[in-house]
C-alpha cells in the first residue's frame, strides 16, 4: 500500500500500539535545553531512574542567554539571578546525567534547532524531540521531529519513547518560482495566513513540489519551523540531493557508514499515488512579500496592502481582530507602510541561519539604519554561524549600518533574556510569534523576512524589496 | 476514582487563539519547579504592572476589568474559551498555571495539539466541542455566573438543571486524571519490548548509534 512520508516514519518507529489506539514511538534524538528540561530531570531523580539512552541526548542553552557576552563569559557571569540558576542547573544535569551538552562557553552553543542539524546531530529518518514547539524545524530532513512538554521531556529521558497517538497526513505543494525579494518566509507567512493557526492542527504537514524541491535546506528549515504556527506540531520535507548533500557536510559518519545510510535515506519521500487526508496547492510565484499587522501569524498581509478596516472587523465574529489592532497601536494606520519603526531583530531558530544573514546583509552594504530606529540586533543562529558569517564579512556590514553584532541565543524572539522590546515599541522582526508581550511587554511584533528587515532598518518604514 | 466529577464557576474567555504566551509568559519561564505559577496565569491580562517570579499576586497592581479579578471568578474552576486554545509555545508551564490557579477543566472548540497533550499530564481536563455548543455555553454563561457540571465517567456536562452535552475523550487519557496515572510508570512496564526494539534498530540502522559526541 502506498505511503505518506509520515506514514514511513511512523512505522519504522513504532515499537507497540496498545487498545487504546496510542502508540510508543522510539525516538532516536532529544535535544534539551535549560528552560523545559529542570523539572523532566527532578521527575528522573524522584523516580531513582536514568536516562535510557545517554548518546540520544544533547543539550544547550540557548532560551535565556544574555546574547551580548563576548569572551571569556559562563554560567556565572549571567546578571540575571534567575536566569543564571536554569543554565547552571542545565550544567548541573547535564554532568550529573552523562549528557552532553555544548554550554554557554562553547563556540559551537547556539539555537538548539540551529546547532543540531549543523553539528550533524540531526540525520534524515529520525525521530527528534525537544521541550520546544519549533523542533518541527528538523522535519526538513525527513525527519518525524516534534515539540513536547516537560512531561514528555522526561518520559522520553527514561523511556526512549514517546506515548502518542498517530497525526492525519496534509500535503502542501508549493509550485513554481518565488518573486525577486520573496523569500521561504514569506512562503510560510502565506501558508499560515491561507489556512489559519489552527488551519493544520492535528496533522503532520508535508511540504512538496517544484519550490521545495528547489529549495535550500535552510529555507526548508524556516518552512518546517513555522509548520507550527499553521497548527501542526509536524511539518516535514522528502530526502533529496540536497538534503544528502548538507547532510554529507556537516554530519560525522564514515563515508561506508554514509553510503550504507544514504541507500535507505532516499526511501525517505511519500509514495507518488498515496492520498493525503487533505491538500493544498499554492503557486508562489503569485506570493509578494508578507507581513503581519497583529497578533497571531495568522494576522498577515501582503506589504502593500491595507490593514483590515473597522468594517472588515464588524464582518468577523469575534473581537479578535479589534483587540489586536488596538494592542497594535494601528487604529490611524491604513497600510503597513504608514508605521514608523523603533527595532529591529534578526535572528531566532526560524530565519538566523548563514542564509538569512546574507540575505539581511545584501540590503545594508553601503547603507546605514534610519535614525528613527533606537537599536537594531543581529543575533547569529550558533557559533558556526556566527564564525561563519564574520569569515564573510557580513558582520562588518551590519556593524557599518548600525546594527549590534551579536552572541548566539534565542534573544528577543521570546525576551527571556535582556533583549526586549519596552512598551509600545514597534518591532520588524524575523522571528516567528507576533503574540502581545511575546518581545517584552506591551512591545509590537511584525513578523517579516530577513531582508524585509534590513530594509525596514534602513528605511525606518516597511518597503518594496523588489 | 480520586478525580471523576469536576464542579465548578465558570470564567469566559471570549478569544480564539490564546496562545500558551498569554496564559503564562515567558518570564516565569525561568522558575525550575513545577508548581507555583497560579500568581502568574494570564499575567499580561491580569496585572497592570509589570512581574517577576519573587512577587506574588499580592503585590500586584490588579486590572479589575479582567475576570479572574472579579468575584466569583476568582474561584473559577472551569474556562470557557473559543478555537484554538494553548497555541503556539509547547510549554507545559501553561498547564501548570492554570491548574495552579484552580481551574480542573478547559472548554474550547478546538486546542494547540502540544497543550492538549500537556493538559492530561496535569490533571487539567481539555473539552473539545463544536462551535454551535461553544456559542450556546457562552449565552448560557454571559448573563450570570454560571456552574457547571462535569461527569468524567459519564463524559457528559450538565449546564443547568436540565441540561447537558456529551464529549468525547480518550478513555485513556481520561483515566490518567481520574486515577492520577503516571505516563513513566505505564511505559516502563514494556521494558523488555523497548530493549528488544532498539536492539533491532541498533543493528538495521547502526548510524543512529554511530555518532560521536
């Protein structure tokens, strides 16, 4: 019978499906980080219980982490005594447990969705795990890869396994070529903006089609991430050269071992004549660049046009719309392109990758951020990002145009660090909830594209990136 | 049977997609144990001053315009809310909030697929139904406050005197709140059928455990 490629997954990892029609699933990598795992870890202790499976895991920090540390900084340089407490007690597991962990010393710490696939911890095939909804992420690899709560964190640390019941399968086929400045997140905003933040809730969504297969793999990434944001805590993408061919660079394994794995790897794509319990067909060739104007993903508008109106609003059925553009401060505004801006951040798991930093850079050589900006951050994915990205000299562009250069981290895509936004100031950008208070309270999030950033940094306004 | 009928006030939330920022934000994130988060619940809706994790509700300056600072529902046991309730963050931190504040059940007409999970592990009992009913609890409960009934051996909850809706819900799952099951505990009684999985994984797929950290 033919399969989906979540089908494939599912199987391959199904240990026992019990009368009750739940399922434990084997899972093969658990990453950690220091805000959801504290109390998976007290769980193990309490129960006198070890982790099953030592070399499944690998941890870091990353949620909390000051992001302007420079060298020579640890856990106990931390100004936050609070914060401090959560990465040294992740140290304190970490060695306590035999886990591994790349600490905030590390050069190679980073975002963990960031870090993972680039230190090869994420292989296609797998199924991955983290006490973070955006570990959809690693779906781009042909992997079965999900968020979970810290509950399931230390189910997963003692059992190896997850207690889950099977998702419907959703295909997305994104066909055609993408517009001059529309980039994958702009494709992914389009998506959640079509189908709603519920649109794919208890569904795996599978991306395909000629812009995907096109795609690099940090593109997928960005899409897999924000598959959450359309509702589905499983957003994944069919093995192909490419996939092989990121994987062969950055992963470890004996080239015999590669081409061993390679050989089952490329299994790793749904079956042409299998159905889906739903699909979607976006020709994105017809997409312009997208940003939101509320708050929820789903709040997204084309660049150029208008903000829903008072009568748009008395249509709906809820006051959901009313309350988030008054939390928006947009009640005089009729276009996005009317906003002045105060911030901008470039960064987090869902478009900080080497990609988007050039892409962000590509619109700032030469030039300086407006003078109504108050601070402007560039918050590299990892280590090797960041090593990366200054081998290129992209951070002297962003320091030349004014931005902050900054150390790895999740920063002001969630502001569990000092990086937030104070109340009121209005933000662009690329991380992936515009949720009120998520930046810091009463901070106003738009959600954009690398380079829908550097722009509005330039600018001070929202701009035509063709 | 510890947990089978939940009674209780119902507060309203009159919102689709509120998400597990809004429940509990990320600055108490930074506590690393699993209770004392009720002060925190909805704190962006709650409070009109900003908070850490070292104050209390006490030290609070309260928005009495939000429900949860007005009696009766300061004592609120069951939410009432729209589409899409506990979106976006995977944080089981939410769960713990509410059930923290007091509240034993959640009504909405559909759920953030993590949250769901979450709520179980919790003894928080998520009630899907569909939007009719949904709008007919909220005139049921809009005027006066309102009490509800919920039988989890029955599935069913009563709205008034002669009234009530059925739902459905995973007898297993149900069964984790009403016996205060452990999901650890369950699973590690199939030991031996996890061992022998890996063991075949190990050899059909010997990458996986290839990897040198």
């Amino acid at each position: 019978m033919p399969a989906t490629l979540y089908d494939k997954l599912w199987d391959e990892h199904l240990v026992q499906t019990d009368d009750n029609n739940e399922s434990l699933i084997y899972i093969d990598r658990h990453y950690l980080h220091e805000v959801t795992s504290p109390q998976a870890f007290e769980g193990l202790r309490h129960k006198q219980l070890k982790p099953w499976r030592l070399d499944a895991n690998v941890a870091t920090p990353d949620h909390n982490v000051p992001t302007d540390r420079g060298d020579s900084f640890n856990a106990a340089s931390i100004e936050d005594e609070v914060a401090k407490i959560q990465v040294v007690e992740l140290d304190k597991n970490c060695n306590n447990f035999g886990i591994h962990q790349f600490d905030i010393a590390s050069n190679k710490q980073g975002i963990v969705h960031v870090m993972g696939p680039e230190l090869g911890y994420t292989l296609p095939g797998m199924t991955i795990v983290c006490g973070d909804s955006h570990t959809s992420t690693h779906g781009a690899f042909g992997c079965l890869a999900m968020g979970i709560g810290t509950s399931e964190v230390e189910h997963v640390l003692a059992t190896q396994c997850l207690k889950i019941t099977k998702l419907k399968n959703m295909l997305i086929n994104f066909n055609g070529h993408p517009r001059r400045g529309v980039t994958s997140k702009d494709i992914v905003l389009h998506l959640i903006k079509l189908i709603g933040t519920a649109g794919g809730t208890g569904h795996a969504i599978e991306f395909s089609g000629s812009y995907i297969s096109s795609a690099s793999m940090e593109s997928r990434m960005t899409i897999c991430n924000m598959a959450i944001e359309a509702g589905a805590k499983v957003g994944l993408a069919g093995v192909d050269k490419t996939t092989l061919d990121y994987v062969k660079k950055h992963s470890n394994l004996s080239d015999s071992m590669f081409s061993m794995a390679s050989e089952y790897w490329k299994t790793l794509k749904s079956d042409p004549d299998v159905n889906f319990d739903q699909t979607i067909n976006i020709d994105v060739s017809k997409i312009k660049p997208q940003v939101t104007w509320g708050t929820s993903p789903e709040m997204t508008i084309d660049f150029d046009a208008d903000i829903p109106s008072q009568e748009d609003i008395n249509e709906a059925n809820h006051e959901n719309l009313l309350l988030a553009k008054s939390y928006m401060g947009l009640d005089e505004s009729k276009t996005l392109q009317d906003l002045s801006f105060d911030r901008i951040f470039i960064g987090s798991c869902t478009n900080s990758r080497i990609e988007d930093l050039r892409d962000a850079a590509s619109a700032l050589r030469g030039k300086k951020i407006s003078k109504n900006i108050t601070e402007a951050i560039v918050v590299p994915g990892s280590g090797m990002v960041k090593a990366q990205a200054e081998e290129e000299g992209l951070d002297k562009i962003f320091l030349d145009a004014g931005f902050l250069w900054r150390d790895p981290g999740c920063s002001m895509c969630l502001g569990m660090n000092p990086d937030q936004l104070k109340p009121y100031e209005r933000c662009a950008s690329t991380s992936n909830r515009n949720f009120e208070g998520r930046q810091g309270n009463l901070g106003r999030t738009h959600l954009m594209s690398p380079l829908m950033a550097a722009l509005t940094a330039v600018n001070g306004k929202i701009t035509d990136p063709s | 049977m510890t947990n089978s009928v939940i009674t209780g006030i119902v507060a309203t939330f009159d919102r689709d997609n509120i998400d597990t920022d809004q429940i509990i934000p990320t600055e108490y994130l930074k506590s690393i144990k699993k209770f004392g988060f009720g002060d925190f619940l909805f704190d962006g809706w709650r409070y009109l001053d900003e908070g850490r994790l070292d104050m209390t509700s006490e030290d609070r300056s309260k928005n009495y315009d939000f429900i949860l600072n007005r009696k009766p529902f300061t004592n609120a046991e069951i939410l009432l809310a729209r589409d899409n309730f506990g979106c976006g963050s995977s944080r089981e931190h939410a769960v713990w909030a509410l059930r923290d504040f007091g509240f034993k059940a959640v009504i909405a007409s559909s759920f953030g697929d993590i949250f769901y999970n979450n709520c179980f592990k919790n003894s928080v009992l998520p009630i899907k139904l569909s939007k009719e009913k949904i709008n007919h609890l909220f005139e049921v409960s809009s005027s006066s406050p309102a009490n509800f009934q919920i039988d989890l051996i029955a599935k069913d909850l009563k709205f008034d005197d002669n009234s009530s809706y059925s739902f459905d819900v995973k007898d297993s799952l149900l069964d984790r709140i009403i016996n205060n099951l452990d999901d650890v505990d369950i699973t590690l009684k199939h030991k031996s059928d996890i061992e022998i999985f890996e063991q075949k994984r190990r050899n059909q797929r010997p990458w996986l455990f290839d990897y040198s950290n």
